[in-house]
C-alpha cells in the first residue's frame, strides 16, 4: 500500500495541493484555477518547466463551478516555473503559487511550485 504525506497551500479549496509519495521521490501536484482567474473560460492549459512550456500538451479538465483543475505527478526536490493559458490566448499567473518570479517577455509573472 503506498502511503502519502499530504501539503496544500489552498485557501477556500482552490490553489496547490501537494501528495508527497513515500514510496517514490515524486509528488503529485494538483493545481487548481478558480473561475475567478478565468472568467467566461471555455479552455485552460497549464505550461511549464514539466512539459518544455508545450502550449497544448496539458490541459487541465473544467469542473461544474468553473474552476479548472489537473494533477500531475512531478520528481520531488525541485522548482517548476509555469503559467495557465486561457482560451490559448490569455496568460495567468496562479495566484496560490508558492512564489512569483518575473516572466521572460510577457506581462505576466511566471508561478512557481517548489517540490
């Protein structure tokens, strides 16, 4: 049975949440875009560092009260720089992220997840 140490950095459920595998040196990772970031929405992909900032490879599922949310399990020990892009034509930061680092030519801050 793989038992798991559970971190969130949510408030009012939205946000990071973290499941940090003890059998594994990985961490599953749920982020989690609450419908206010992205009002009207009909897509959000998520970018980053764990998918060479490949704009369709990651899409994250909407959820009934317009949120939109995805899991993915990353290698632990690790900072993941990453941004949610919306309608494939708007960036957003997220805004429970555990730090903010400047984006390279955008407006928008890149996010950050440390694992």
């Amino acid at each position: 049975m793989q038992k798991n140490v559970k971190k969130s950095n949510k408030c009012g459920g939205k946000g990071i949440e973290k499941r940090y595998m003890k059998s594994k040196a990985t961490c599953r990772v749920t982020f989690r875009l609450p419908k206010e970031a992205a009002p009207g929405a009909k897509t959000v992909t998520i970018v980053g560092d764990f998918n060479n900032w490949n704009i369709t490879e990651t899409p994250m599922k909407r959820l009934k009260n317009g949120d939109f949310k995805l899991t993915l399990e990353l290698p632990c020990d690790r900072e993941y720089s990453f941004r949610y892009l919306i309608d494939a034509n708007r960036w957003e930061k997220d805004w429970f992220a555990d730090k903010h680092i400047p984006g390279e030519e955008e407006e928008v801050d890149n996010s950050v997840v440390v694992v």
